[in-house]
C-alpha cells in the first residue's frame, strides 16, 4: 500500500474501509500525504470478533513452536521492509532518518527475543502428597487490546504484541490516527506471514478514542496494553477496574541526568543535547530535567546552552537536520504555553527557543530547543512531562540532595547518573524511583530486560522475560491417583 492511497484497518484478514476518512499530514511541512480509513466502534467491534474466535478456534493459543516460527517470520517480514518503515516514519512522524533507524532496529529484537519466548511457557510438577500430584499451567488469557501512542508507533506496537502472541493470546491494536500509514505498512507485513491465523491480529486506526474505549470496557477482552500520558493511563486503569482486567500501563515521565562533579563532562553534555533532541523531545524517556552539583553548575549550564542555541531544526530530507519537528503545529502552541508559563511562575530562560522563524520551515511544527533555570521543583514545568525540546536545570550540593531532587516528582520512569566514581552510581541508582536507570549514558533500552515505570509512570514491564506475564494466566490443577498396592 503506498503513500499516495488510502491506508485503511486490517481485520480478520481483509483490508477494511471506514465511512469516515481524515489525512495524514506531513508534520515537517504540513502538506497532506494521503488519507486514511478513521475507524470507531463499529470496526473494533468487528476486530474485538475477529479476535476471539481466532483465540477460540485452532491450535494458535495450544501451538508454542507455531507461535515462535511465526514470530520469527515477522521478524524476517519486517527486515525485509525495513527501509520502508524507517520512511514512512520519516515522513509521516516527523522524525529525522537516523531516529527512525534507531526506533525500528528494536523491532527484530522484540520479535527474535519473543520467539523465543513462545516456546517456554512451562508451569511446575510436583507430588504434594502419596497419590496426589499437583500441577501449576500457565495459559493466554484470550484477546489482548494493544492501545499505542503516535510518538514511536512502530516499536512501541510490536514491544506489546510480540510478548502477546508470544503468550498465546490475540490481539486488536489501536493505532492512532497520526500513525495510520505505519499502521497500514504493518498490517501489509502481518498479512505476508502465513503462520499468523487470520483474525489473530486487528489493526484498527482511528483519530479520536472509541475503539480504545471499547477494547477498555468489552467484557471480551481480559488484558489491556496501553502507552500514552498519565492523565489518559489513569482513565484506562479505572475504567479497567470494573472488570478487574490485566492492565499494563507505561505512561510519562520527567527523566532526570544527575551530573555530579567527577563526570565526564563533555560526555554528558552530548548526550543531555542529544535526550532533549531525539524525537524533538516527544519521548517518555526526553532528558527534560538537568541536575547539577554546584562545583560544575555554571560551566556545565553555559555550554549546554551554546550547544542548545547551535541545534539546527530540519526536516528528515536535510542530511544537515539535527531535530525534527513536533507532531502538529498544536504541538508547538502548547509547548510554548508551557515555557511562557514556566517563565511567569519564576522560571529563568537561559535559551528561549520557540517556534521556527526560518521561512523555510514556515510550513512545520518545528520548535527551538528551549533551557530553563529553575528556583525549585514545584514549577510545573518541572512537575508536569511537557512532551517538546524542553530542559530545566537545578544545582544540588550532596549526593542526597541530588537523590531528593530527582525523586521529587509523581514520575519515575527513568534516569541517568553521570560519574566516574567506581561505587557512586550504583549507590545512587538504588536510590532513585524509577524503572530504568542508565548510568554515564541516557535511556539504555535493552529488549532482553524488563522496561517500565515507577510510581506514575506506570504498571507492570514490558520487555524481557516478564513481558508475556500480564498475557498468561495461571491455573493449579491438583489430582489423586490410586498409590500402588502390590
């Protein structure tokens, strides 16, 4: 399917049409690069349909080694195409090619390390007593809703369906009408993969929020998988509850670098430009907060702003580009707002980015990379994930102070501890509230490894060997036997 046409759902096998179409736009210049089918909750009950009777017919949920091969034929499927993922990300997404690159490199991880994942769903044998043996089985949990956010819509879907299909169950994924061509080129790649059942996996895009509210609330779907904001994470959670369903939940965050006096320092100010750049700052793992000991505070502040003042923004087409634009030019205002805010609370701007003025990038949702010195963390800037190129800095004397203020917000998602002492990160990294920590460098992402979030971040992990947790049931089944006599 390609960029000109229109991207429609993938359900039970068949490329389904909507009633309703919108477009994708290009958020580097803002022309339109197609339209695509804008589902609701008629398509994802037609999927949430699909999806059962796939669980419920054949040997998909019974087959491990079925559901290992198949997952290692999306793998090759995808490598295959993987030129044209890291384009359609380019274009659609906005994002510059060496960060599309670096997003879809995951997705043959996740699918090879989920293979091998499929075939070890072993459970325990035991004999409880003489004549009585007691077994505990682990089972899929029938059809997993797979609700994924716009900003790394490639990865971020597979990172959950994998462990699903790994696990046994189905699936309806719902992506968001911003990634409707990556949709498309997904489902176009699950189609090619003869081992996938039809109806085992239902791609249903969709602008505003009808089909996740129904994969939510169907009493046909025991698990949910969501990516997105906090405020959206704790909708699906209460909503969820009703049902007392498995839910996982990897929601924002406010990543703070920690750069204590010893650190390398031009290390750590590459990589603290580079996690406020990458993705132009629509990352739940950005680089938003800078905390620095006093010895280093203003060195260290001075030439992250020269460094910041020099990035240059760009589309994915200009090899010169160093950050891509924002998803929308609503984006940018809200950015904005957020800064002008920040600055009225008592924020002090040390680089006041902001929008493009470049004639040339007239057109995009392009935002300069914007440095704020803050008096203390109350500021919502420093509270709230603002989802933009946007860093605040606060100087810390002890090592305590700097724990306290990196733990000093709901999130805890992820954090980074510059130092080259032996000892020091690994004390300070058991102190810190968050699921990730990456130590003299910044989001370390291991597929083999669990991922989430402390706090209100999240629930539950994805990514390593507890990923197909949330999609397995457990069930004891315990049975006498006759003890010989003779």
């Amino acid at each position: 399917m390609t960029l000109e046409n229109t991207a429609r759902h993938w359900i039970d096998g068949e490329w389904v049409d909507s009633a309703r179409t919108s477009e994708s736009i290009d958020p580097a210049t803002g022309e339109t690069i197609g339209t695509y089918a804008d589902g609701g909750a008629e398509e994802g009950r037609r999927a949430v349909d699909a999806a059962a009777r796939a669980f419920a017919e054949g040997t998909w949920r019974l087959d491990p080694m079925l559901r290992a091969t198949a997952l290692s034929h999306l793998a090759d499927a995808y490598d295959k195409r993987m030129p044209e993922v890291v384009d359609t990300l380019c274009r659609e997404n906005g994002k510059l090619r060496h960060e599309a690159g670096f997003e879809a490199h995951f997705i043959l991880r996740a699918l090879r390390f989920a293979a091998g994942l499929a075939v070890q769903p072993h459970g325990r044998v035991t004999d409880t007593h003489p004549g009585r043996q007691a077994m505990t089985i682990r089972q899929p949990v029938g059809v997993a809703g797979i609700v994924v956010p716009w900003n790394s819509p490639a990865y971020l879907c597979v990172r959950a369906l994998a462990p699903a299909l790994a696990a046994g169950c189905t699936a309806v994924v719902k992506m968001p009408g911003q990634a409707a061509r990556t949709a498309a080129l997904m489902s176009e790649i699950l189609a090619s993969v003869p081992e996938l059942p039809r109806g085992a996996v239902n791609v249903v895009v969709e602008s505003g929020s009808d089909v996740a509210r129904l994969l939510v609330e169907s009493p046909r779907v025991p698990v949910i998988s969501f990516t997105g904001s906090t405020a959206t994470g704790r909708l699906v959670a209460r909503a969820a509850a009703a049902r007392f369903k498995r839910v996982g939940l990897e929601l924002g965050g406010k990543t703070p670098h920690l750069v204590f006096a010893d650190a390398d320092l031009d290390a750590a100010l590459a990589t603290a430009v580079q996690s406020c750049t990458v993705f132009a700052g629509q990352f739940c793992m950005t680089g938003s907060r800078v905390l620095l000991q006093r010895e280093i505070a203003d060195e260290f502040t001075a030439a992250l702003a020269r460094r910041l003042e020099a990035v240059r923004p760009g589309p994915a087409a200009d090899p010169d580009s160093q950050i891509g634009p924002l998803i929308d030019r609503a984006a940018v205002a809200r950015v904005d707002a957020a800064v002008e805010a920040a600055i009225a609370a008592g924020a002090v701007p040390v680089v006041r980015g902001g929008p493009s003025t470049r004639p040339e990038l007239a057109g995009g949702a392009f935002y300069h990379p914007t440095l704020l010195a803050v008096p203390d963390s109350s500021l919502a800037i420093v509270q709230e994930e603002t989802f933009g190129p946007v860093q605040t800095v606060q100087v810390f004397d002890t090592e305590a102070e700097a724990v306290a203020l990196a733990n000093d917000t709901e999130y805890g998602l992820s954090a980074c501890v510059w130092s080259r002492d032996a000892d020091r990160p690994l004390r300070v990294a058991r102190q810190l509230d968050a699921g990730l920590i990456s130590v003299n460098s910044w989001a370390n992402l291991t597929v083999e490894f669990e991922e989430g979030g402390f706090k209100s971040s999240g629930v539950g992990r994805l990514g390593g060997t507890a990923s197909v947790e949330d999609f397995l049931e457990y069930k004891q089944i315990t049975q006498d036997y006759a003890p010989h006599n003779g």
